[in-house]
C-alpha cells in the first residue's frame, strides 16, 4: 500500500515539469550480499537542450554510486539503471532509499523501497561450493568452501561427503569464523579402489536450528595400477621364476613384463606366452580390474638333451615305483607240422606290490586267424568273447607279495602264415587296496619259416 501510494504521488508531480520521469522496479527484493535494481526513464519535453543529474542517497552508505550526468537534446530521452547493494549484515525488511533527478534550478524525488530477504538457513551459510569435474580417487577430492557469517566471531561444525546411493566418504570439522565471508580449501579422502561414475560432493552445516548445504556434482576417473611380484627359486638343474602381476586399480590396464636374462644362464625353458628377444623375455596382458596373470620361465644350466634324459629317467623309477604286477608273455614250444603251426603260450603274473592283488583277471587275445585253443596248463582257463575278439580267459583269486603265477595254453593255427605273425598283448585286471588297476604285457612278433 505504502509503495503504490508513493508511486502516484510520483507520477502527479513527474508530469508537471518540463521533464517527463518514470521508473521502473527491475529487482526489488535480494539478500544480503546481492543488489536492487531499478530503471529511471527521463525524457525532455521542452524546446531546448538541458544538462541532468542523477544522484542517489541511500541508509547503506556502501551502496552510493557515482552521478549519472546527462546531456539531453530537445525531447530527447535517456533511461539509466540505479542499483543498491544490500549490506552482508543488513535486517530483514524494507529499506527506503532516494534517487534524486536534478536540471537548472529544478529537481524530483523518487522514493524507491528495497525489501531485505534473510535466507531461510539463516545469517550463518554456506554460500559457494567448488570441486573438480573430474577427481582421481588416489588423491582425493579438493574442495574449495565459502562461508558466510553476518555474526560475530564464532566456531561451527561444518560436515563434507561424497555420496552416489550410499554414502562414499564423510568428514566432520570444526570452522572458526570471521564475520564476513570465509574461504577453505582442503580434501576429502575417498576410498582408492571407488568405482568410476557420477558422484556428489555435499557441505552442510547446522547451526541455532537451521541447516544450510550445498551439492555439486563430479565423475571419478578409473585407473590402471599394475603390481609385479617375482619368486625366484632354484633347484639342481637351475633357476625358475614366477612372475605375478597384478592389477589393483578400477579400470583394466595393459601389462608389459620384461625380464632381463642373466648371463650365466645358458639355456632357457620358456611358459606360457612369452617372446624372447636376445637376453631379455617379454609378456603383454590385459588386465581387469583387481585380476591377475602369473608368468613363468625356467633356466638351467645344463644341455637340452640332458634335461630331457633326467626327466625320462625319473619318469621310469616313478613308474618302477608304482607298479603292482609285473605281466610278461612268451611263446615256449613253436613247431610246423601238416596241421599247421603249434605252439605254448606262457604268461606270467607276478605280484611286486607290498600287499596281496585279488581277483585277477587275465585277458589274452587269440589271433585273428584260424585257431584253437588245445589244452591248459595248471590252471584251466576258457576262450571268451570280448571286445569283439577271442580271448583266453583265467581267473585268479588272490597273488600274495612276491608270488608268481604261470599260466600255459596250447594254441593251433590251422592255415599257414607268410611273414609275421603278432598277437597282441596280455591284458591283466586286478584290485589293489580297494582301488581297481590294469596292465598289459608285451605283444609277440612271431616269423614264420
């Protein structure tokens, strides 16, 4: 009411005088530390050109700006912008201010009025928040805070975090204040291994009741650190070496191991997938996040063919070491004769485990020509149909250690035979210890006359 009273008691008297002045209210209302702004429209109505002055005055003596001063032609106009800063310590309410327009001997009040706004968190706030667009999580985010105390000197609790849907990190501290604005620049500590993606960075205090916060948003960056590990071992035929590299960052990195020979390893045995180049080897991966790849080589001092003839050879004893039976086949009696070719067959089965083999069974194939079986040794055996082939079939119930069996048959082959003659290999099953086990002897070669 008191603002649209004072506005017509100014256009009344505005259109009386040789000039004709208006305004206009563009932001009439701020916060402390903000302005009011207002537009003065001033034209001159007469015949004849005048020189004007605008002056301003104003309960905020910081708020006084230098004179407008204007060179108006016959009914020429002119419109200037009047602003009036709100003070940081200012009340909440209306302020009424003056502009003044002033030519020859004549003048005009303008009584304008600026409403004061106090935030809603109050004369304590946060009021500028700054943080990197882009943060690596190993250095943490960097934070510049500005606060603004209309108070006098005091200590709040201020509070930082980075959140995305939980909370990341957080970060209490207590904020001596001046009155007037106050600047901080620190770092809040984030977990190194935080995924890469879209974050906020919040501030807020609290204090006699109202609470003031401010939010910006960031992006954590991923990145690749690659950790090596060598285990060096050495045995009596040289040197191996396993090589871990290991990725501990949040985004997959390229790995390139280079391993320098030494000079006194002559012969290299190289794994997996690595290229040598003169004394050095090289490995390329690419690694995930928080994955692994081991690398491995051998050196030894030793030629090639050595090595390979140690391996063979404890090869052969663990093989000696964890044989059970011991089968072996031989033809005894061989002769020719119209009916055609006779022989005796004997096999033998012999126990070198430290305890007893049972029920073994003893598989010897026939030829695959025109044959029969004459006769048996000791034990009776049977021809059975197995695997498609005749065999000559015993069964024996138990071999004590160190005990051998010898089998016998007779076998007649009814047509002649040009060249080699090869029955296949004795075929033994047995049960050891619970377990059950096989093996075979050697095959015969027989020539014929």
């Amino acid at each position: 009411m008191r603002k649209s009273l004072m506005f017509v008691l100014f256009l009344l008297f505005s259109t009386s005088h040789a000039m004709l002045i208006s305004y206009r209210t563009v932001k009439g209302s701020a916060y402390p530390g903000e302005q009011t702004i207002y537009e003065v429209c001033i034209k001159n109505n007469e015949n004849a050109s005048r020189r004007v002055y605008v002056l301003r005055t104003s309960p905020w003596p910081s708020s006084v700006e230098p004179s407008y001063i204007l060179d108006l032609e016959p009914y020429e106009n002119e419109t200037v912008t009047v602003r009036f800063s709100v003070p940081l310590d200012a009340d909440r309410g209306g302020v009424l201010h003056q502009i003044e327009v002033r030519w020859d001997s004549e003048g005009m009040l303008i009584p304008v009025v600026s409403m004061v706004k106090i935030p809603a968190y109050g004369k304590v706030f946060i009021s500028d928040l700054e943080v990197p667009s882009f943060v690596d999580p190993r250095e943490g985010v960097r934070y510049n805070l500005s606060v603004t105390n209309n108070y006098g000197d005091l200590t709040i609790e201020v509070n930082v975090s980075v959140l995305q849907e939980s909370m990341v990190s957080s970060e209490s501290f207590n904020f001596s204040l001046k009155k007037g604005v106050n600047n901080l620049s620190d770092r809040l500590v984030i977990p190194r291994f935080t995924a890469p993606g879209n974050y906020t960075f919040k501030a807020a205090l609290f204090y006699h009741g109202l609470l003031s916060e401010k939010e910006e948003n960031f992006s954590v960056m991923g990145y690749a650190e690659l950790v090596k590990s060598v285990r060096e071992e050495c045995n009596l035929l040289g040197k191996s070496y396993v090589i871990v590299v290991e990725n501990r960052g949040t985004a997959p990195g390229n790995a390139s191991v280079v391993e320098e020979l030494p000079s006194v390893d002559r012969y290299l045995m190289l794994s997996t997938n690595g290229k040598r180049e003169g004394n050095s080897i090289t490995w390329e991966a690419e690694l995930g996040p928080w994955e692994s790849e081991t690398f491995y080589y051998y050196v030894t001092f030793l030629p090639l063919w050595f090595v390979l003839f140690l391996i063979l050879l404890l090869l052969f004893v663990l093989y000696r070491m964890l044989q059970r039976v011991e089968v072996d086949k031989e033809v005894v009696e061989y002769s020719i004769s119209e009916q055609g070719i006779d022989m005796k067959v004997q096999v033998k089965v012999k126990n070198v485990w430290k305890g007893s083999v049972k029920d073994v069974k003893i598989y010897d194939p026939l030829p695959n020509i025109s044959c029969k079986v004459l006769g048996y040794g000791a034990v009776e055996g049977a021809v059975v149909k197995r695997k498609g082939k005749n065999y000559v079939h015993w069964t024996v119930e138990e071999i004590r250690p160190g005990e051998e069996v010898v089998l016998f048959y007779h076998l007649r082959i009814n047509v002649g035979v040009i060249g080699k003659l090869v029955i296949g290999p004795t075929e033994v099953e047995y049960v050891s210890a619970g377990r059950q086990f096989s093996k075979k002897s050697n095959l015969l070669i027989l020539k014929s006359g």
